[in-house]
C-alpha cells in the first residue's frame, strides 16, 4: 500500500467554505477514479510565526490511500482528477507539495 500526502498550499487566504469546497472536490475526483481506497482531508492548524518560515506552509492536508505504483500513476492521469484541479488553479493560485510512502503507523 502507498499513502500519497498532498500539502496544498493557496497563495491568498480562502474563506472556510471555499476551502472545504475544494477539498470535497478533490476527494470526490480522486474517489471516482475507482483507484483510491480511502481519501481524507483537514484544514491546517496554523501556528504563529510559521508565516516568516520560508517554506511551503500548508492551506490543507489531502492524503489517499493506493494499492502500489500503478493505481497511484492512473489516479493522478485520470481525466476528473485534472478537471478538478484546472478549474481550482483557474480560481486560485496554489502549490502542492506532496510525499508517496509507506503508511506511518
């Protein structure tokens, strides 16, 4: 099994609802690829001072459950997963950073 954990990180601040938004977007898109076992998500706790760290800091954690290389490569080449992601960067700017491995506990 591969965990595959997305940082998403939106350039401007988004209002909670529009945050949630995307995330059950991704969620759904990723699902109906028929690739993912399992999909979660979380908003980012943020701490303060994190903002003068010069790194990628979180809007939100996106993490999906596959069952080897192969489902993750067909998950992220599947059309709905592209849509999505088009019509959010179309909106707002954002990076994501992302790691594959084993799952943690």
């Amino acid at each position: 099994m591969i965990q595959h954990t997305m940082i998403v990180s939106f350039t401007e601040p988004l209002p909670d609802g529009e945050l949630d938004r995307y995330l059950t977007d991704i969620e759904r898109a990723l699902l109906a690829t028929g690739h993912v076992q399992s999909a979660a998500s979380a908003h980012h706790i943020p701490v303060p001072g994190e903002e003068h760290i010069p790194a990628l800091i979180a809007t939100a954690i996106v993490q999906i459950s596959v069952a080897d290389h192969e489902a993750l490569t067909k998950t992220f080449a599947a059309p709905e997963v592209g849509e999505v992601i088009d019509e959010w960067r179309g909106r707002y700017a954002y990076k994501v950073g992302w790691a594959n491995h084993e799952p943690l506990a």
